[in-house]
C-alpha cells in the first residue's frame, strides 16, 4: 500500500506486526517524518502515527479496522548470507543475500542485494517467516559501498542494495 506524507513524497507500507497488544502497520521514519498523519490514497484515509524509532528510521501507523496487510512476528536481523526479501509498492517482491553490517551517516545498517527505488522505503523485510526490518533506502551515498554492486532486477541493475536498520528492541520485545 502506497502513503503520502505532506512534503515527503510517497512510500510503502505492506506490513503489519503486534505492539504492545495492539495492531500496528510498519514503515520508514523518513516517509512521516514530523507529521502526525499521512494520507493513504487508495483507501482515501489517514493513518495516524502511533510510535516514532528516531535510530531506526521506523515508524508506526495505526491501521483502519478494515486494513488487513500481512501480519509477520518480529525478529532480530539475520546473519550474512542468508535470503531476505521485501515487498514493495515499485519493485513488488524481491530477495536476495543479506551482504554484511556496513555503516551510513555513522550508523551500522544491514545491507541486502535487493533494489531500492524510490517510493518502495517502508516496505517490509522480511526473513524465514518474520519481520526483521524495513526498507531505508540504497546505499548509493554511503562511503565504502559500491555503487555498481548488482540487483536481482535486470531492468533495476543501476540501482543499489537497499538498506535496513532492523527492529528496536521495544519492538522486539512486545511480541507476544
């Protein structure tokens, strides 16, 4: 499901996880920023945010009743190697290895050669059933990294990995 926040463009949402015994949908920080709503289109509603993770670029919306997305317990980030996917509103669904731990704007992020597009921050992240994470964008900007490293997407090639910060502790930590 695509969202709209006031002066940040459009992103994801296409997940939803239990916090603190209620419903909560999950995406990016970056796409709410300050705002204490943001639109969503097809639904022709606004979803209120309900908890901000500044260290995490993740952020949490109250749904609609009638709101149903996948619902996915939550976990820790997994190790090097394995096969995370994501499913995104512009790239639909995508896996790839998750590269290694790097470091963005000094904080350590988890790569995964999957493609980031713009509009697709927010989606979910997801590993062996669960939620691990959410899309914070490509790794194009950050020093260290390749910019040339590869995509699963052929039509995607010039694009970069996306990134994810993972799952707070309290997030983590209020799943039933």
């Amino acid at each position: 499901m695509s969202i709209e926040s006031s002066g940040l463009g459009s992103c994801t949402v296409s997940a939803e996880i239990e916090y603190n015994g209620a419903r909560a949908l999950v995406t990016a920080l970056h796409c709410v920023g300050d705002n204490a709503y943001v639109d969503a289109p097809s639904l022709s509603a606004r979803l209120p945010v309900i908890e901000r993770f500044d260290a995490y670029d993740l952020a949490l919306l109250q749904p609609l009743e009638s709101i149903r997305l996948p619902s996915y317990p939550v976990a820790a980030f997994p190790a090097s190697g394995v096969e995370a996917c994501k499913v995104g509103t512009l790239v639909k669904n995508d896996c790839g290895p998750v590269v290694g731990p790097g470091e963005v704007d000094g904080t350590v992020v988890m790569m995964i050669d999957i493609c980031s597009v713009p509009g697709d921050s927010g989606s979910a992240i997801t590993w062996n059933g669960t939620l691990v994470g959410v899309e914070g964008g490509d790794v194009s900007y950050a020093p260290g990294f390749d910019e040339n490293l590869p995509c699963n997407s052929v039509e995607q090639s010039r694009m970069n990995p996306l990134y994810s910060l993972g799952l707070p502790e309290a997030v983590i930590g209020s799943a039933p």
